[in-house]
C-alpha cells in the first residue's frame, strides 16, 4: 500500500500534467482521454480486480466495474466469453514515439541542444559540477547533470558508490497498420496481461516481463504469447504476417515498483531519474517537474520522500 500511495501521487500529477504540455508545445501524438479497460475471461481473476476496486477509489482512483455481456456490446471487437470488465475513466493514451519526438521538437525549439548516438560511458563529479565522458572520448561539463537512463543507469552510477537495484524487465510488442474490427479503447487482457493499444492508424500488442539481463535477442515464444492473447481475446485477430514491427525494450524495474528521484547520495550536482518500470511515459511529466524543482531548490509540486534514492541504502 506505500508503494500504491505512492504511485498513485505521481499518477495523479503527471495525468494532468500531460495534458498541459501536450496543449502548451502542441505534441501531435494522437493523446485521447477516453480510459483504460481490464477486460477478463476468467471468472476468479475478475473477482479478484474487482475487490481490489475499493482500495483504489481510497487513493481516489475511480473505476467502474462492467458485466461481461454489456461489455461486449460496448465493443464489439471482443469474442464472446467475458464474464466482465472495469473500467479507468481517468485515464488516456498517446503514441509514445510521437510524443516524445515531439518533446525533443519542443525542447530544440527552445534551444536546447540534443546530441544523438553519444554513448555516455563514465560521469565524474566535484565539488562544484560533474563531467560526463563519452565513449569516443570527448567530455561535456555542467554544473548540473541528471541521469535518466532507464535500465542503464546503475551501470553509470555504480562507481561513484551509488547503490541503484534495477533490474531489467525484458518487454515486447508487436505494432500493426489498421485492422478490420480492431479494437476502438484501450483495453488490458487480463488474464493474459497483455495490452492493446488502438491508434488513429492502427494498434499494438504489447506485454511480458522477462528478466533476461539486458539481452538483445527478440524471443519468438514471447512474441508467440501476445498473437495467442488476440486470438482468444478478438473476433479479428490480425493475421500473422500483417505486423510492421516487432520490438523489444527494457523496463527498468525496482523492488517496490517506485522510480528513484532526487539526489545522487554523497554527489550534491548529481540528479537521478531511473527505475520506473511499465510506466515511464505516464509519469514522465511529473517526475520531469519534480525534478526540475528540486534541482532549482523550488517548492516541489509533489512530496518527494517516496522516491527518494536514498530509500535503497
């Protein structure tokens, strides 16, 4: 229940931060406020989720629970068998590759420098900034330098005695071009705990968790798992030739599912922003505020001390 609390205040911050910043720097990336639905074929885990409703509405999460039948009439891409659904009406979805190449426009646009294929091998900090060295040998100084570099952060931050537990969980997708009778709401398959998120031009499939350290390989039995899911979820599945792209990427993933945000330990120029697991886009505009208060000593929007990284001491 900390670690919900805590996820729920960032959540909450960064839901309505998003929609701010989409509007402020006009991100074209297809962001729609319609909600997120668990849908379940299995009776048992659909009783489960549902006593966990009241729970969630005390961290002022709403949702509304939805029999199975009604469901299906309310979308009609799904086969027949749900013994229900629940519904998020809070919550929205955007295509994170657009968003984010949005944001470097935004950030480019306001003068901002972003150096591509620059790989950052070692960060060496002092008592007035830090140094950053890249791999084909030249350095960029600031007095300021913040880490955010998901599931490679430990690597950078290990030798400056920076104890960092993320691990990374191994995720895959799977992307098509428009489909007859694809879902029209993002929905979770519940009992297979695989997403589908529907776009103006198609959708995704996406899913798993695999802790396989940081492999590079696209296992076809995890990609397998997510074409299964959409058979036994939809009336349509996409063929299995029709993907334009199958993808894998690393979660970085933390003991109590919290992101590590603040201070470097013992490096007072030093900032992290690592460890948020499944939900890096949905709270990245709260943690980019929280960070940047705390970086020029503002009144931070949000209580800090849940993510704070000393919490892995």
């Amino acid at each position: 229940m900390e670690s919900a609390r805590g996820r729920a205040a960032i959540l909450r911050e960064s839901r309505v931060r998003l929609a701010q910043w989409i509007e402020r720097y006009g991100l074209d990336c297809q962001f729609t406020a319609s909600g997120l639905d668990y849908v379940f074929r299995a009776r048992r885990n659909f009783d489960e989720y549902v006593a966990e409703c009241g729970p969630l509405a005390e961290l002022g999460i709403a949702t509304e629970v939805i029999d199975g039948a009604e469901y299906q009439r309310r979308e009609p891409a799904l086969r027949e068998g749900l013994v229900g659904a629940i519904h998020f009406p809070d919550d929205a979805h955007l295509r994170p590759d657009r968003y984010t190449a949005g944001l470097a426009r935004a950030i480019r646009d306001r003068g901002g420098v972003i150096e591509e294929q620059a790989t950052a091998i070692a960060l060496l900090p002092d008592a007035t900034g830090a140094t950053v060295e890249l791999a084909d040998g030249s350095r960029r100084r600031a007095r300021e330098v913040v880490v955010a570099m998901a599931a490679w952060t430990p690597r950078l931050l290990r030798p400056l005695g920076v104890r960092l537990p993320i691990q990374p969980g191994k995720g895959y997708s799977i992307t098509y071009g428009p489909q007859p009778g694809a879902p029209r709401r993002p929905l979770v398959l519940k009992d297979r705990q695989v997403f589908v998120t529907p776009w103006e031009d198609g959708f995704r499939l996406g899913s798993t968790m695999e802790f396989s350290g940081q492999d590079t390989s696209l296992n076809p039995v995890r990609l397998g798992a997510l074409e299964r899911a959409a058979r036994e979820y939809l009336r349509q599945p996409p063929p299995v030739d029709a993907a334009l792209e199958k993808w894998y990427g690393w979660r970085p993933m933390t003991y109590d599912d919290l992101p590590a945000l603040g201070p470097a330990p013992g490096h007072p120029h030093v900032w992290i922003a690592a460890g948020h697991g499944m939900l890096g886009i949905s709270m990245s505009a709260a943690s980019g505020q929280l960070l940047a208060d705390l970086v020029t000593g503002r009144a931070p929007a949000i209580d800090p001390h849940p993510y704070r990284v000393e919490r892995f001491r």
